[in-house]
C-alpha cells in the first residue's frame, strides 16, 4: 500500500488481495477494500475509552453557540490535499501525505461527505 501512494512511476505493484482471518484470501478488490476498512476503522467501543478519550466525548456533547457553516466543496478538500508536505513524517496514525492525496483522489465521493459529517456533528479534534 505504501509503495502505491506515491504514485511513482514504473511502479507495476497492484494490490489484488489481502489474507482474511479465516487464511483465505479476498477475491476482488471491493472485498479487499472492506477487509481494510474492517481492519483500519474498528469498532467504536465506549466501554475500551480510556480517560483522554471519556474527555473527548464529553465535549462532542457540548453543541457549540455559532451559526452553521457551510459545506466543504471539493476544491477546498483537493487544495488542502494536494499542499500538503510530501516530506513530512507521518502523524500518529501512520498516514502519509502521499496516502491522504491519492485516497482523496480514489474516494471523493467518501471522503467529501464524511468531512462534511464531522463539521456538521462538530467532531473535528483541537489542533
């Protein structure tokens, strides 16, 4: 996956599958892409919060005093993508800047809707 990202040319590398847990491997790429997102998004347990996350539900439940904004569009989400550093370390989660670009590119019809879902709810994390 991250030899993909960075869309280096000459590379020929496709991932076609993925190892289930059961030993056998995924048949087509849309199962292989749910295997990942199984695998990359679990489940959102309340009971394994520790005390840095209770904190953090606590003020999801807080509704903010402000006007709604409007909608991302998806050139504000493609030129915040696309200035991003390719130079920089990943963050804590191990994502690159070349995997944020090329998803973005694969997955708008996502990726748009699910930012606009966390402005709308107020769930982007403090900076």
């Amino acid at each position: 996956m991250y030899r993909l990202a960075p869309g280096k040319k000459g590379t020929n590398t496709q991932m076609k599958t993925l190892r289930k847990p059961d030993g056998s491997l995924t048949s087509d790429t849309k199962e292989t892409l749910r295997l990942m997102l199984e695998y990359f998004t679990p489940e959102d347990n309340d009971l394994d919060d520790n005390n840095y996350h209770k904190h953090f539900r606590e003020l999801t439940d807080i509704q903010p005093n402000t006007p709604d904004d409007r909608e991302f569009t998806r050139e504000e989400i493609g030129r915040v993508t696309e200035e991003m550093s390719n130079k920089k370390a990943p963050g804590e989660n191990g994502i690159t800047a070349e995997i944020y670009k090329l998803t973005f590119k694969i997955f708008k019809k996502i990726i748009i809707p699910m930012y606009d879902g966390c402005l709308k709810n107020g769930i982007f994390p403090d900076r």
